[in-house]
C-alpha cells in the first residue's frame, strides 16, 4: 500500500515523459492529477485506517528489497508509516492534489505542458520517497529527487536567461547543504553503525535513534560542534537543512527560483519541498535532543532567518518574491520550533502553513494570470472588483498568516512563539531573544503581507496607463484588446476555495492547550508524540511516557518532572503571550493598513530593496574569487599548461621518433635485406665471441 | 664416412652465395633463387646435425621448412608476376612505392 502511494506519481511521469508528447492537454491533466489523487486516497485511506495504532506509536514497515548490502553497511528500499510521516503525506498528497488542479488551469496553452505535468509527478514520487523512507540513504534518494525536479521546474522556461541561472542557483546553493546532510549521514553511520531510524526486529534492524538513547547528552559548548560526536552530526545535517529549506545563510536560491511557474512556487517553494529540512529534523529529533549546541544554533539560525526575510520581503515589487521572502521567513519560525525543542509545533506550522502559502502563491497566480502575465505590484491594484474569488480566498490567507485569531497560523505561530519563550533547553537570556525576534517579525510579516494585500486588491488601479504607455514588461504575452484583469478560470478558482477552507479550518487540529483550557486537547502534537523525541520543554501533557513502541517515550524525563507544578501558571502565561501576538498581528495589519492604504508606491529604504546586498556580497566574496581562481589557475595554468602539456608533448615525442625511424625505410627491398642479414651477423658474432 | 664439418662447410659456402646473390641481383626471380639456396642450405645442416647425433626431430624440421618453401614460392612467384603485369619489369630497385 505504501508502495503504490509512491509508485502512483512516478507510474504518471513515466506515462507523461514518454508519451505525453503526442496527448491533448485534457488527457495530460487527468493523468497528472489522477495519480495524484491516487496517493492521496490510499493516504487518507491508510491514515483513518491505522489512526489508532500511529496514535498509540505503532510503526508500519514495507519492505521492498534490499538495497544495499556491504559488510556491515546494509541500507533497504524500504517505506515507514509512523505518525509523523503520516501527517506528512496527507497534507502533501491533498495539497499537491490540488496544486496539480490549479495547475490544469494556468498552464494552458504552454507547449511544454506535457513536460511540466511529467516533472510534477516525479517531484511527487520523489518528495513521498523522501518521507516514506525508513533509513538516511532511501531518504537521501528523494530528498536528491526534489532537488533535480526543482532545478528542473525553475528552468522550466528554459528559452529565458533569468530561468536558467535561477535554476543553477538552487542546483548549486543546495549541493552545498546536500554535501553536509551526507557528510552528517556518514558520521552518523561512523558511529552509529546504522542508518536505520528505528529498530526493526523482523529484519534484524538497530536503528540509530536507539543509539542515539543511549548516548550522553553532548555539553552546550561549541567545542563540541568540533568533537565528531552527537553534535557534529546534527549540526551537519542542519547544513542540509539550512540548503533545501533555505535558511540563512544558504537561502539565496529560493526568492530566484519564482522563475518558474506559478504552481510550481506553491508547490515545491512553499508547501513541500523546502519544510523537508524541518522534517528531517523532526525525523532525528532524537539526535537533536541530544546535541543541545545543534539545537541553540537552530533555533537562532531559524530565528535569525525569519527576521532577516520578513524584512526583505517588505521591500519587494514583485508579488512572487514577497511571498517567496515570506516562505523564508516562515521556515525560519518552524526552525526556530525545533530549536526550543517543540519539534511538534514545528510541523504544526508547517501543516498550517501548507495549506495558507499554497494558498497565497496560487491566490497570487490567480493574479497574474488575471492581469496577463504582469507580475509586478506597481501596475496592479483594485483588483478587488474583478477578481472577486481570488480576492476572497487570498483574503482568507492573508488573515492566516498574519496570525489573526481563529485561523490557522494564528494556533501554530503562537504555538511556536510560546515554546520558545517557555523553554528550558537553552541558557537563560535567548529564550527572552527569541521570543521577541519572533514576536517582532510576526508584526514585520502582518505589515508586508498588508501592504501586498493593499497594492494588488485595493486602492486606485494601476495597470490601465501602464497599458496605454506600451510599458507592459515581463513576458511581453499581449492578451489582445481585453486588458482589464478577469476572474481566471473554474479549475483554477476551486482550488483556492478548497485551500482557503484548509487555511481557516486546518489550525482546529492542534489548538493549543492553554487557550482551550485543555478541555479541547492538543490532538495534533499528541499525535506526533510517539514519532518525535521530547526535549525538555515542560507541557501540559508530558504522558509520553506511555509511548513503548518509540524510544522516545525513554527520554521524557523531563516533562515528567516539571510537569505538575507549573500546570495553572502554564496556562494564563500562555494565555498573556496569546494577548500579545494578537495586538501584534492586529497592530501589524492596521499599520500596514494606514500607511500602505494612503501610500501604496512607498519607496522603501534601498538596503531593504536590494535585500541587504546579500547576493552582491555573496558574488564580490565568493562567486568572482572561485571564477578567478578557475580561470587563471584551474583553466589557464593546470589545464592549459600543465594537462595540454603532457597530452601534447606526448604527441609531438611520437612525432619526433617517427620522423627519425622512417627514415629507415628507403622501399629499396636490398637494403632490407642489408639490414637483417647485418642484424643476424652481429647476433651470431655475439654469441661467437662471448 | 665423411666427417661431420665438411657438410657444414658445404652448407656454410651455399648460404653465402644465397646471401651474396640476395645482395648483388637486381632481378627478381634470381633473388628469389638465392633466397631458395639459403634454404636449402639450412636443410642441409639440419639433415647433416640430424645425422651426426641420431636425432630424427632434424629432419622432421627439415619437412616443415620444405613445406613452408614451397607455399612462399607459389606466393613469391604470384607477387612476381603481378609486378611484372604492372611494371614491365623485374628489376627490384625500381618497386619502391613504399617508402615513406
């Protein structure tokens, strides 16, 4: 069953890739969809199934075949259903699902409509791999997958310039995190021994989480980053995080991969490709727990990152890159989660933030599309009128993510905001520092996704004197006469329907307990519990002892020791800080209200425009001291000097002797003769003499 | 009974005039000659050697040597005829196409 869940998407591109090129865009769509709405069925089948059994810990295996079996190396192609990879598929496949819909509708007429179809399916089969897989190296394999189809989706466009190199930028930037994530699993096989998660008894299987219980606990030192244990692997494999899930200061490729299309923004560059670094962090949560220095640095990389994007994406002009600076920014809260140590409110947020991204990027691809193909916020606004759908749904999304209360990000933002400020796994003052990084970039993030709210849907339109003036930039596609923005099509809008009732209802799942007063428990996080080792977080229901099947249920000695005490206190400081992220989201939306609403073509301050000049340091500090060196030392010295060098004289030496040599062959057969009997007078005289 | 040396002698003598005619002629087929002298001059002291130590592997020798003569003729005289089709000519300073 877990088989087909991958094989479906993978069974569409090899179908699409091969013969798609002779179908019509109906079949193409309904094939690409359909094999998506295959894994998601059995999914949904699969979790409502086994909800009980993955509540309670259990974990299901399919093994397919063994892989690779060297000595004491063994890795298997082989799938895990566990609570957490469970959750993870469902919203993937359901929120794909959709996407793929969406997608039927914006990319009609393109010629390579077969091409980006067969791409989105391998995407998925690679991307539920990269879940599904029950030891580091299957997860690898997916996790290089998503990589390659995401090259191959920002290249898309591959007659543009701009497309190719956004593309070899997310190639290169992430080959640098994957060198670390395999870096991380070898040290972990080093010592470990396995690259197993879990133990596996009818295969004989240790896992490396086991192992990883029965460690000491690494000091906070950043000796220890150094010392090749615990610590160095986290921190490794946090660098291929840092890659896929572009955090700083690896994030550079996401905000250029916009040049791909649309659904492929939502898809791969919001909702799932770049939360699989949180993922495998959640994964090996075990480790993480155990490497307190990995976790310290996670957490203010993450929060770091969330501020350093939210305040770019306040300076965009391009409706894609603000949300693409905003999925930055939003990662950095979810690895500013797993840092404190509430890995659960992590892929909470990655859950909400699914649904309200997807959401906002195709809400933003309704858009453009709307305004034929113009993707920049200074020729938009007043929108509202004709695009009354979109308008609504985005409007839905917009609310989300600025954390307005009783939507979906509001639970999980908070959520996240209230573990680090509670948490007791970092030294004294970061807690305080990063709760008020976060809270501040929540405000940032209320403000910007305001103001892009502001310039599309309101205000004075924009895009009629642009139109007049023949200043229509971007992709130079003339719609004809008809240039007033229209609602885009059916296939289109009911996605953005579906996802925006995912944006407002999806964050009931994991209300958190302090709010509700645990009458309504936390089902999300308890869900998770058996599949994510707890820190030290205190929490309301720190019952995780009872977890047998997971070795995590060993290591929650510390929520049962704090527990009892701060039950009631618990609660109304969580509830203080619940007050204190509305004012912040409601102050940020009036702020952004107010002053977008009376200047919405504000010029924002220059350094924020050119995003901190990350790229230009990045190219000054890096990129030209790399092309220099492969010029003049690489190409012009080693290769052209030393490499042609040998190749040539090698053949110039063959020339030299050949020219003397044949000089022996006169054509005269006499001399021929001559020579051999000459040749056979000295061998005799040698042997006469000696 | 003759002694041992004056086969080799006689042999000695054959195979310098083989070797001296290969040297010395231009033509062809007298070459060709002298090549077959040098031959037979071998064969005779392999017989000779044969004979003076009871050893028959000597002249089972000599059979294959005659054999093998006897196919290089057929192709010796093959390529002399078809030079001389082309060329008009056995004179063998003059067939050198092959140089260089």
């Amino acid at each position: 069953m877990l088989g087909a869940i991958i094989l479906a998407p993978l069974v569409g591109a090899a179908i699409l890739g091969l013969f798609g090129k002779r179908m019509g865009e109906r079949l193409i769509g309904l094939i690409a969809c359909s094999t998506v709405a295959v894994s998601a069925i059995l999914s949904f089948y699969l979790f409502f199934k086994h909800h009980a059994e993955l509540e309670q810990g259990q974990k299901f295996y399919e093994y397919l075949f063994t892989w690779i079996s060297v000595g004491t190396f063994r890795a298997d192609a082989s799938l895990l259903l566990d609570s957490l990879s469970a959750v993870y598929i469902l919203f993937i496949t359901f929120v794909a699902f959709w996407i793929h819909v969406f997608a039927t509708g914006y990319m009609r007429g393109d010629t390579g409509y077969w091409r980006f179809f067969a791409y989105m399916n391998f995407f998925m089969f690679s991307m539920l791999t990269l879940v599904l897989a029950d030891n580091f190296l299957m997860m690898f394999v997916g996790w290089e997958g998503v990589g390659l189809c995401s090259y191959l989706l920002i290249g898309y466009y591959f007659t543009k310039d701009f497309a190719n190199d956004a593309a070899k930028k997310a190639f290169i930037v992430n080959r640098i995190g994957d060198f670390g994530f395999a870096l991380g699993v070898m040290l972990l096989f080093l010592k470990a021994g396995t690259i197993f998660y879990f133990d596996d008894p009818d295969r004989g299987i240790h896992g490396a989480f086991s192992w990883a219980f029965s460690q000491a606990h690494d000091p906070l030192a950043w000796s220890a980053i150094f010392a090749g244990g615990m610590t160095t692997i986290a921190i490794l494999l946090f660098v291929g995080a840092t890659g896929k899930s572009a955090q700083l200061p690896l994030y550079v490729w996401l905000p250029d991969a916009m040049a791909g299309p649309t659904p492929v923004s939502a898809l791969i560059h919001a909702a799932t490709m770049v939360t699989a670094g949180v993922y495998m962090v959640a994964r090996a949560s075990s480790i993480y727990t155990h490497a307190p220095t990995a976790m310290l640095i996670m957490a203010v990389i993450g929060a770091a990152t969330a501020l350093f994007a939210a305040t770019i994406g306040l300076a965009q002009w391009d409706i894609k890159k603000v949300l693409a600076y905003s999925t930055i920014s939003q990662l950095g809260y979810m690895f500013l989660a797993c840092g404190v140590g509430a890995f659960g409110a992590g892929i909470f947020h990655v859950f909400t933030h699914a649904f309200f991204k997807a959401l906002l990027f195709l809400g933003a691809g309704s858009v453009i599309i709307g305004m034929h193909h113009e993707q920049d916020m200074k020729r938009m606004g007043g929108l509202k009128k004709y695009m009354p759908v979109t308008f609504a749904t985005m409007f839905v999304g917009w609310l989300a993510i600025s954390g307005v209360p009783f939507l979906s990000g509001f639970f999980s933002k908070d959520e996240i905001l209230y573990r680090s400020f509670i948490t007791d796994g970092l030294p004294e003052p970061w807690p305080v520092i990063l709760w008020g990084v976060g809270a501040f970039t929540a405000l940032i993030t209320a403000v910007y996704m305001t103001r892009l709210m502001v310039m599309t849907f309101w205000g004075k339109a924009r895009f009629g004197d642009a139109h007049d003036a023949g200043a229509h930039g971007g992709h130079g596609e003339e719609h004809g006469h008809g240039g007033l923005p229209r609602e885009s099509p059916r296939s289109m809008v009911l996605p953005l329907v579906v996802l925006a009732a995912g944006a407002i209802f999806a964050g009931y799942l994991g209300v958190p307990e302090g709010l509700s007063g645990g009458k309504l428990p936390n089902y999300f996080e308890h869900f998770l519990e058996p599949s994510i080792a707890r820190s030290k977080v205190p929490s309301g229901d720190a019952q995780a002892n009872g977890s047998p099947h997971s070795p995590s249920g060993e290591t929650t000695i510390h929520g049962a020791v704090v527990q009892g005490s701060a039950e009631v206190e618990d609660h109304s400081l969580e509830r203080m800080l619940t007050g204190v992220s509305i004012i912040i989201a409601l102050a940020g939306i009036g702020m952004g209200w107010v002053w977008f609403g009376r200047k919405p073509l504000w010029e924002p301050p220059s350094l924020l425009e050119h995003k901190y000049y990350v790229d230009e340091v990045y190219d000054a500090t890096v990129i030209q001291p790399i092309k220099v060196g492969a010029i003049n030392v690489l190409w012009k010295f080693i290769d052209v000097r030393i490499i042609d060098g040998f190749v040539n004289g090698a053949g110039q030496l063959a020339g030299l002797v050949g020219g003397g040599l044949r000089h022996l062959q006169s054509g005269l057969a006499r001399s021929y003769v001559a020579v051999v009997v000459l040749g056979a007078l000295l061998i005799i005289g040698y042997f006469v003499m000696r | 009974m003759v002694p041992l040396s004056w086969y080799l002698g006689l042999s000695a003598l054959l195979f310098t005039i083989g070797a001296v005619g290969v040297f010395i002629k231009r033509n062809a087929i007298t070459i060709f000659l002298s090549i077959e002298l040098m031959l037979n001059a071998v064969n005779l002291t392999f017989v000779s050697l044969s004979g003076f130590f009871g050893d028959v592997g000597g002249q089972l020798f000599v059979f294959i040597v005659m054999t093998v003569a006897a196919a290089e003729a057929a192709v010796g005289l093959a390529i002399i005829i078809s030079i001389f089709r082309n060329r008009e000519s056995l004179n063998v300073d003059e067939v050198d196409t092959l140089k260089l």
